[in-house]
C-alpha cells in the first residue's frame, strides 16, 4: 500500500518569525471574547447552569478617554 504525501499545515501567522508577544500584542490590539457554558448534573438532572464571558482588550479601547484629567487634579500647597 502506498500512501499518498501528506500537505503541509497550514500557517498560524503570516510572518515565519512572529513571537507570542506579537500575537499577544495582537490580540489585544483587537480584542478576543470569549465564551463558554457549565453544567452540571448528576443522573441526568441538570443541576447548576453557568454561562461564562471573558473580554480580552487593551485598556484604551473599552475605557473613555479623559480630555484634561491632568488639570482635573489639583495639588494644595502644604500650609
């Protein structure tokens, strides 16, 4: 039996020299939700149902941006 010549995978980035860091920075840049679902049961009865959420981001692309919060705070001369 002859097998015929297995292809190559397919490439998880484009760059061959990308790091975990790049990927990292990547992610974040762009944002990743996740999801997923619990149950638990016993004897077929479903007992306790959670449903799990996880919003993975930069900082700056879900918080406003404060114009001015430096001139916000005020620093009291010492007396």
């Amino acid at each position: 039996m002859s097998r015929a010549p297995r292809s190559a995978p397919p490439a998880i980035s484009e760059e061959p020299d990308t790091t975990v860091l790049d990927l990292v920075d990547h992610l974040l840049t762009k944002g990743v939700m996740i999801t997923g679902d619990v149950v638990i049961g016993v004897a077929n009865v479903d007992l306790v149902y959670l449903r799990l959420s996880a919003l993975l981001c930069a900082a700056d692309r879900i918080l406003p941006r404060a114009q001015g919060a430096r001139a916000a705070v005020r620093v009291r001369p010492a007396p």
